[in-house]
C-alpha cells in the first residue's frame, strides 16, 4: 500500500507538474499577446558628442533610443532600461539606455488620454524616451559602418503597404571621417526637434516636416528607405513592399511611392507633401521610414533612420462644410524670378537682415459651430526660446530669429459662415544674421551656409488637428571672389573690405576690386559694421599657375578637427622630399605659430596643440620656395 500510494503521489506530482507547465505556456502566450496587443509604432536613435564643457565625460558620446507605441497596451518598461546593440565594433556589443520619459502624444481637447483611449484609435499613441550614460567608442569604423540598432521579437504593427512584417528593428550608422579614431568623438548625429504624426486624413493635403538639425551643422539629405525586420543585425531583412487591390484599383507601393497620396520628400529640406485624396486613397495602416544623412567635405558620417506607422482615415470628416482643413499662411515670404511671392527660398549676404511679414488664414471658418483655435510655431535650432527678441540670445548661433509675437492664438468668426478665407492673423518673422552663421564645422567651407526655419500651423480639431508646415530656407553667404584675368573682384556689399595675399593684408587695397594681381593665393576679409566681426572670402589662387598645377608640384595639406577645441592633427602629402614652413596667423595677418618640418615622401602627420589661443578663424599655411597651400581653421 505504501509503494502504491507513492506511486499515486508521484503521478499526481507529475500531472501537477505538467499542468503548471501548462499554466506557464498560457501565461507567456497571454503575455505576448499583451506585449503584441501594445505595438511598436516606430523609433529613432540618435547620439551627442560631448564636448568640452562636460568635464570629464568631455569626448564621449551619449545615446539616445526613442519608442513610439500605440495606447491602451503594455508600456514600456518605464523606469528600467532597453539595450541599443552594437554590431561592427571589436569590442562594445550593447549600450544600455535608461528610462528618461513617457509623452502621451494623444491630441489634445479630444477626451481621451493615451491611458483612456479605446484600443487601436487612430492617432493616438506615445513617445518613451530612454538615454545612455556617457560611453566611449574606440576605434575608426570601418566602411560599412558602425551599426547601432534596437530589436524586438514580436510587436511590429500590420501594415498594408508591406509584406511579411513580424519584428520590429531600428537602426542608425556612424561612419568614419578621414579615417579619425572616434575616441575622443568628433560628431553628433542629426536629430529630429519635431515628434512624428502617427495620422493622416484623407481628403486633404498634408505639409509636414521632420525637422531634423544637425549640432555640427554638417550638410543634411533627406530620403525614404526600407523598414528592417530580423533579430540580431546579422539577420536584418529589408522588408519590401506590398500591393493593395481596393475594388478594381491597384496601388503598388514602393521606396519612390511608400504609401497612398503621392507623397513628395524634399531632398534637401526634408520637406513632406502628401495629399490623399477622397475616393482614391484608401483606409488603412502603413509604415514609412525617413533616412537622415549627414556630411562632412562630401564625406558621409552618419544615417539616422525615423521609422513611423501612421493610419489614413475618413475619421476626420467632421465640420458642417466638409473636411477640416488645415490652416495656411499666405503669401510666401520671398520673390521668385518674375516678381511673385511664392517663393521659400531666398540668399542673403552675411550680415543682412531677413524680415518678412505674412497673414494666418483658417479656411474652416465654422467647425460644427464651435470657434476654433491654432497655433504658430517656429521649429529651427536658430529660433530664439520662445521665438521673443529678450537677450539673452539662446540658439545655437547668435543672434537669434524671433517672431514680433511668441505664439499667435486666432479664432473662428461665428456664423454666417464666409465663403472666402479670413485674415486670421498677421506675424513678423526678423533675423539678423551675423558672422557666426557663416563658421561650419567643415575644413571644406564653401562661404555659404544654409539654414531653415519651419513655420508650423495647427489648429485644434479633433481627433486629428490639422497641420500645416512650410520650411523656409535661408543661405547666408559670405564675400567670393571672381577672377578675371589679373583683376579679382567681390560684390560683398556690408562693411569695409581688405585683401590679402598669401595671408598679408595688402596695404591700400580695400575696394570691391583688386587690379594687377600677381602669382599667389587671394583672400579678401569684410569687417561687419555694429558687431565688428570679421568673414574671409574661400581663397583663390590668382596668377601664372594653375591650382592643378601647383597640385602635381607635390603637397596637400589636410587639418582635423575642423573647428577644433584645442587640439588639431595635420596631415602632409608629399610628392617630393622637402622642407617648409608650418604658419599659423590670424586674419589681421599676424604670426601666431611658425614651425620648420621636414616632409618626407608620402603621408606625414603632426599634432599640435592650441589650448592656448582664442576662440575664432585662423589661417594655416604650408609654405616652401616652390608653392603655398592656405587653408582656414576655426577654434571654438
């Protein structure tokens, strides 16, 4: 009876074993079905260079991993960490990212919350925000990159414009810069100062810009690219894209034409046109990827990639008269060639002043009987906090754009309803630019840089507010010279001017021409009025020799960091074994720094130290008895 009821308590133990087992399954299928039920929207990562003010973090980088989910799921684990992993480096496989923030990005006034929002509502959905400790990377990445990417088995939204979609991974890329060890760190990638839109409406168009800045202010492109599936970077898969069948239409998606509407990405801008029209664009979820890409002197040094899903919905059909349109501002700020303002683009000289005014107009001039209320914001790392002209001047780069008025609320007249759109508003948009918006973070500065402002509308419809963006696109430009046989020329027009040769202010010559010019490298440098500050022109070599040919004479000169803290590394190629002079001088033309170097045949590098000059441009020279090489360093 013993060996028997033993024998019965071991099947019972066994049975109870195994429908714990079971238990266990059902729990981690429940869960999965939880963590599916909250699906990842989308993401981005991004990092910073950190530089000399963060002590002894100074020269290591900070990562940054955002998650965008929909509401009425799983969270995120708020309060612990994600693991952004690492593929390519010998030795950094994971970079753990702490909980920073949760954003509910529900709109605002619709009665609901991200918490309070019925499962899988359109439009709503929220940001978690998670932000490494400062860490350092060693080592030159190689050509494919430094891979930096977050994964996750599961929870990749289904989405009609795709196929096969099951994870969700998200990635960026670092590259190197003339082969610079990346410890300590050179560069911050782009990041994006605008939160993605998560819905569109059909029946109108659609003006959106990302808003992507770069801290290094190196030059930005814009492009689509694939949505990534897999576990693990090495099993990374570009999900491609799928065909709709809607009645006896068929849409066939693909990078050039993502998703419904005929979306347009402008290159260089990055702005986002879309306009799904009513009977045509169907209802549905669809996934779209953005790719960021940052250079140096023509070289690549970054890809940040935002990946969002948004859904296109009837849902906003919701006035008396129709669909709710966006707001508009009109006209645009700037003339094109036959007079017209329709034009968002514009050049300006260093130093002039960009000043336009234009009217805010609300087409829906009654939404269901109710006043409606928008807003205006200016998105742009030279906005000044707050968009006030209040010293201090906090952008980036000083002085700083404002509008006359910080935010310009308007009303909608009640009725009877007009038929032709209503001055809402009208606003000033005032910028002075100074020197400081020509110095690039680019050894290969052409003497023009260009800078866009995004002038936001949103009005306070529910569930979705209607957007408006329009980016204008500033590029301040600096004196150029023009050769014309041995007359130099600038058309520089804002302060006084004075040319120099080989770096030697030339005594006299400080008109707009330079008659009689002989052998040797020009500059011209124009000292703004108010401010004093100095701009020089890109050199130009003037004379019997050509710049190829002082090229095959045999040096190149090459200088990184280019704006430097204090320390520069140069490099020498030779072609010839040969002596020189290593010049460092300001631009009054004063000797900061002479060197003798011996330059042998092929690549000669030098570091040096410049902890003890002050911040501001600088001229390098490379000087024998056969040639001169001139390049500008700036110090900051």
């Amino acid at each position: 009876m013993r060996t028997q009821c033993c024998q019965s308590f071991n099947i019972s133990v066994y049975l109870f074993s195994y429908l714990k087992l079971i238990l266990f399954v059902v729990l981690i299928c429940s869960t999965v079905l939880s963590v599916k039920a909250s699906h990842i929207k989308g993401g981005e990562i991004t990092w910073q260079c950190l530089g000399a003010s963060s002590g002894a973090n100074a020269g290591k980088y900070v990562f940054q991993l955002k998650l965008y989910r929909d509401c009425g799921g799983v969270t995120l684990a708020p309060g612990g960490t994600e693991p952004i992993r690492v593929f390519g480096h010998p030795t950094i496989t994971t970079i753990n990212c702490n909980f920073i923030s949760q954003t509910d990005l529900t709109p605002l006034g619709c009665g609901f919350t991200c918490a309070t929002a019925p499962f899988g509502t359109p439009g709503f959905f929220e940001e978690f925000l998670f932000r490494s400790a400062p860490v350092i990377l060693s080592g030159v990445p190689p050509p494919t990159g430094w891979v930096f990417y977050w994964d996750n088995i599961c929870c990749r939204n289904a989405v009609d414009n795709l196929t096969g979609e099951v994870n969700m991974l998200i990635r960026s890329k670092m590259f190197s810069y003339n082969g610079q060890n990346a410890n300590p760190c050179f560069d911050s990638s782009p990041f994006f100062a605008e939160r993605p839109s998560s819905l569109l409406c059909i029946g109108y168009e659609f003006n959106y810009n990302n808003a992507a800045f770069d801290p290094n202010f190196d030059s930005l492109g814009y492009s689509w690219d694939f949505a990534t599936d897999g576990v693990g970077w090495a099993n990374a898969v570009e999900l491609q894209f799928d065909t709709m069948f809607i009645g006896l239409d068929t849409l066939i998606f693909s990078l050039a034409n993502p998703f419904p509407g005929n979306p347009e990405l402008d290159s260089i801008t990055g702005q986002l046109t879309v306009f799904p029209q009513t009977g045509i664009a169907p209802q549905g979820n669809f996934s779209t990827v953005i790719r960021i890409d940052s250079y140096r002197c023509n070289q690549k040094i970054a890809e940040v990639f935002r990946e969002i899903q948004f859904s296109l919905t009837t849902g906003c059909v919701q006035t008396t008269t129709g669909i709710n349109q966006p707001p508009i501002i009109t006209p645009a700020p700037f003339q094109d060639s036959t007079g017209a303002f329709t034009s968002y683009d514009t050049t300006v000289f260093v130093g002039d002043t960009v000043s336009f005014i234009a009217s805010i107009y609300e087409l829906d001039i009654n939404l269901n009987l109710t006043n409606q209320v928008g807003s205006l914001e200016g998105i742009g790392a030279e906005f000044a906090a707050n968009y006030s002209n209040t010293p201090p001047d906090n952008c980036s780069r000083p002085p700083c754009a404002y509008f006359t008025e910080a935010t310009v609320p308007f009303q909608i007249l009640p009725p009877p309803i007009l038929t032709t759109p209503l001055p809402i508003k009208q606003f000033r948009f005032f910028w002075s630019t100074s020197c400081s918006h020509l110095l690039t973070d680019s050894s290969c500065n052409s003497g023009n840089a260009t800078y866009h402002f995004i002038l936001r509308l949103k009005d306070d419809a529910c569930p979705n507010p209607a957007y408006n963006s329009r980016t204008v696109s500033i590029t301040v430009k600096g004196p150029l010279i023009t050769v014309d046989g041995d007359t130099l020329r600038t058309n520089f027009p804002n302060g006084t001017l004075q040319w120099y040769l080989n770096g030697n202010a030339l005594s006299g010559e400080t008109g707009s021409a330079l008659v009689n010019a002989g052998f040797g490298n020009y500059t011209v440098v124009a000292t703004l009025p108010g401010s004093g500050c100095q701009v020089s022109s890109p050199g130009v070599m003037a004379g019997t020799v050509a710049v190829d040919e002082l090229k095959m004479q045999g040096m190149e000169l090459y200088i990184y960091p280019n704006p430097a803290n204090d320390q520069i590394s140069i490099e020498f190629n030779s072609m010839k074994k040969t002596n020189a002079d290593f010049v460092i001088s300001d631009l009054s033309a004063r000797t900061i720094l002479q060197k003798d170097v011996s330059l042998l045949v092929g690549n000669n590098k030098l570091k040096m130290d410049l902890s003890g000059l002050q911040k501001g441009l600088y001229i390098i020279k490379l000087r024998n008895s056969e040639m001169e090489i001139t390049k500008k360093l700036v110090l900051d």
